[in-house]
C-alpha cells in the first residue's frame, strides 16, 4: 500500500513538474536577472562606505559564521572582481556561455556577500540563492546567443520545473513576510510611524499625506494582507492581473520612501513569474506580429520532445527541489525553537524573512581588562568600524560576541595574558526605552562560540518587547496627545447634538 502510494505522489508529481510549457517567461526572467546583475556590480563600486569594507578600509569585517574563512581582497583585485561581474552580466543577458557565466557571477556575488554581515538585507540573500538556481535552469534555450550558436539546444518548450522554483522562492518571501508582520507593534503601525514621520520634506506630493498616523497603520495592513495572499492571488488566473497592480503600488511606493536597493524590482520580475509562461511572447506579439510568432497548438506541444528523458535525471531533479523546498520552508520557522522575541535578541532572525518590521537603535562601549596588570583599556569602535558597522553593531549580539573576540585575539597578539572584554550595550526598540541587550557583568573573550539554534544565555531577554506601556516618554505623550484632542472632538460633537 505505501509503495503503491509513493509511486502514485512520484508519478503525479513528474507530470505537473515536467509538463511543456512556454520558455517565453524564463527567457525574459534571465534577462531581468542579469539587469539586476549588472545594477549590482556598478552599486557595489559606488556605494564608499561599503567599498570601505569590502576592501580592507577597515581593520574588522563582521564574517558569518562558518565563512570565516572569507578575507578581503586588496583594493585593486575588488575592483577588477567587480568589473568581471559587470562584464558577466551582460554575457547572461544576452545569452552567451549563460551556465558558466552564470556560475561564476554566483560565486563572485556570493563572496562579496559574505565579507561583511553588516551589510546584511533579505533580498541580499535571496538574489545570492537566485545566482545559483539560476545556474541550472535552462534560460538560455531561446533569445540567445547560445540557441543560436548550438541550434540543437533551441527550443521553445521546458519542463514546468524551472518556473516553478521561481514562484517558490518567491512565494516563500511573500508568505513568512506576512506572518512575521503578525505582531502587536505592526498591526498598531509603530514602525510605519516612525519612518514615515516627516515625510512631507523629504518626500516631494505625497510626503503631506503620508505624514498622517492612520495612512502608517493603513499601510502596515495592507502590506501584511498583500504578503498573506499573493501568491493565492497571483496564482489565480482571474485575479493575478488586478492583484499585479497592487504589487507594482506597493513596490513603487517602498521604492519612494524607503532605501531598499534592486528589492522591488526583483519583486515585480518574480511576481510575473506566476502569469501564463507565454505572457512575453504575447506581448511582443503584439508589438512586433511579423518577427514574434504565437506559440503553437495544445497537440505541438505535447509531441515537442522533452529536455529530460531519462528517469533519474527526473529524480535527480525532484530531489533537488525537495530538499531546496524544505530548506527554505523549515529554515525561516527556527527562531520558534528559540526562548525570546526574536525581534530584540535578533535569534533566528536572519534568513527568516522579518522585512521592514522595527526601528532599533544601540549605544555602548567596550571594555578591555588585563588583571595580571590591574588594567583597563576603554575601546572606542570608530577606531576599527565604519558607520554601518557600528550601528549594526549595537543592535546585534552576535556582531557584539566576534568584536569582542576581535578585541581578546588583538590584545593576546600585544602579548598579554589573560584578557577579558565586557560589553555594555543598551537598545532601543520601536520607540521604546534604551534597555541592557546583553549582560554588562559576563566576559565575552570566554564565550567560545554563538549559539544558532538555542538562547544564548548571556543575551537579555525583554519580555515586554510588545508592550504598549513601555512605549518611549515621545511616543507616550504623542499618543496622549491624540487621545486628549479625540476626547475634546467627541465632546464638541456631544455638544453640537444637544444644541441641535
């Protein structure tokens, strides 16, 4: 019985995944791709103070953990790496070598990614997973130099399979998005609040209307329910095309407000991944009706042979995608294994999908002492960081332990014994008071590694993260504030009653 069924969940799911379907939509995806690509490469020149880090301007690089073993580049050698990567993106735009060029773009985005974690954002990881996925789909098939240079590998059909891993990825994004706004904070539009405040200066016709405090909290519901919903909405047919304009809103309007680099634009190309697969052939149909055929009946499509014949190239294939599948469903769930708001301890937040969510702010100072000297050396972090990595710093305890590590080694090196670090370090969240992130009393030299699965001890946990109490003394009588003039409003209106 379970082998009958095993055979019937294989068999139906190789004829979804391996069903022909237009290779117009992935045709245009790498093009899209390798736009952002080469956005990406002339960004990571332009961008000071991050070439500062990525080029050894600073004497410590915030590593990941496991990748410690990343070092810089000396400046010249950075500079031609992404000059390569410039020059790499546009052999994937037109299709030339695609896999190789790919691949190496990969592992270039991919190193430069991972010299600084300060430097961390959501779309930053998710476009480094896309660089590899995108090396084993078949892009290059069609509108390319490839297809024309080998016509044997021209086709106008793929397998469902590589469309398919676009709308996950993207779906995925979508969803835990949306559930990591289920928070008391968003659903009151705190954050919103906050960064939308003074937008009337900045922010040139509709700055005056997003300064109002109900347009935040409508804009924090209606990020939350389009994150919920869309990939059930994009992926109905009858209503993809009215849910895409909401995207292409709501991505404008983070755009405008917010300094969120290629994000929407990559949002956008993978949202459209969930429209017919011929949707680009159609268009240009229409554009261009003598050079851009139509695609051909339902019955030419069947008979069109297939990119995959052989069983276990197809198992290889659906394994692949299952392990990819239950890497990214799983991965963003840990920081529930975790003791503590995620949102204060930052345990489990990276790789989950918390976008956008909350405004933090850190303060601190380290401390260095030597008790066989009887010495203590305060530390000032302008002295080793950038901006940036300072202000992550403060607000990260894992970025807090590898500094102090960083402190321990640099003393041990001077030829000291001994050697202790102590961090006092205090955040702020969403608005609220400065509180202890980390306990001021432990010496983090001794802490041998960061926990990635389980509280670390030496973190402070804030059970009121969420509370509304402890909101800061500005954002009290803000709200005070309001609650008075609606109070006076209601009896204005009171009074214009009994009048009347």
């Amino acid at each position: 019985m379970r082998l009958a069924l095993s055979f019937y969940i294989f068999t139906s799911m190789t004829n979804w995944l391996f069903r022909k379907i237009d290779i117009s939509s992935l045709v245009f995806f790498r093009i899209a791709f390798g736009l952002l690509a080469l956005y990406k490469a002339v960004d990571f020149l332009d961008s000071t103070s991050r070439w500062k880090a990525l080029t050894g301007g600073t004497e410590f690089n915030f590593t990941y953990y496991g990748f410690e073993w990343v070092q810089v580049l000396p400046p010249n050698f950075m500079c031609a790496l992404c000059c390569l990567m410039g020059v790499l993106s546009v052999l994937i735009i037109i299709g030339y070598n695609y896999r190789l060029a790919t691949f190496i773009y990969a592992l270039a985005y991919t190193y430069i990614y991972l010299i600084e974690k300060a430097y961390y954002l959501n779309h930053a990881y998710l476009y480094a997973m896309l660089c590899f996925v995108m090396c084993l789909l078949p892009a290059h098939r069609a509108f390319s130099v490839d297809s024309q240079l080998h016509p044997s590998i021209k086709t106008q059909f793929i397998p469902y399979w590589p469309v398919f891993l676009l709308q996950f990825l993207m779906g995925i994004v979508y969803f835990y998005g949306g559930i990591a706004k289920l928070n008391p904070d968003w659903l009151r539009g705190i954050p919103l609040v906050y960064w939308l405040e003074g937008s009337s200066e900045e922010i040139p016709i509709i700055g005056h209307i997003l300064d109002i405090d109900f347009v935040a909290v409508l804009m924090s519901y209606g990020g939350m329910l389009l994150d919920l919903t869309a990939v059930y909405f994009l992926s109905n047919k009858r209503t993809r095309g009215y849910f895409m304009v909401a995207v292409l809103f709501f991505h404008a309007l983070n755009k405008v407000i917010f300094s969120i680099g290629i994000f929407p634009y990559l949002s956008v190309a993978l949202s459209l991944m969930y429209f017919s697969p011929d949707w680009p052939r159609k268009l240009l149909h229409r554009l261009f009706p003598k050079y851009i055929s139509l695609i051909p009946e339902q019955n030419e499509i069947r008979t069109a042979p297939s990119l995959v014949d052989e069983l276990w190239q197809k198992r290889l294939i659906i394994g692949f995608i299952v392990v990819l599948g239950v890497y990214h469903i799983l991965m963003p769930l840990r920081h529930f294994l975790i003791q503590g708001p995620t949102d204060w301890t930052e345990e489990g937040h990276r790789y989950s999908w918390h976008m956008m969510l909350r405004t933090k702010k850190g303060k601190g100072r380290f401390t260095v002492k030597i008790p066989s000297e009887d010495k203590t050396i305060k530390i000032s972090t302008k002295d080793y960081l950038n901006k940036r990595q300072r202000k992550k710093l403060f607000t990260h305890p894992d970025m807090i332990l590898q500094f102090a590590h960083f402190l321990r080694d640099k003393y041990e090196e001077k030829g000291y014994e001994g050697v202790e670090v102590y961090a006092n370090v205090r955040s702020k969240f969403n608005g609220r008071d400065y509180a202890p992130l980390i306990n001021p009393k432990v010496n983090l030299a001794q802490i041998a590694s960061y926990k990635t699965m389980k509280h670390n001890e030496w973190i402070l946990i804030r059970d009121d993260v969420y509370n509304y109490e402890h909101l800061s003394k500005k954002k009290k009588e803000k709200m005070l504030e309001e609650q008075l003039i609606e109070k006076n409003n209601q009896h204005i209106k009171s009074d214009t009653i009994e009048q009347q």
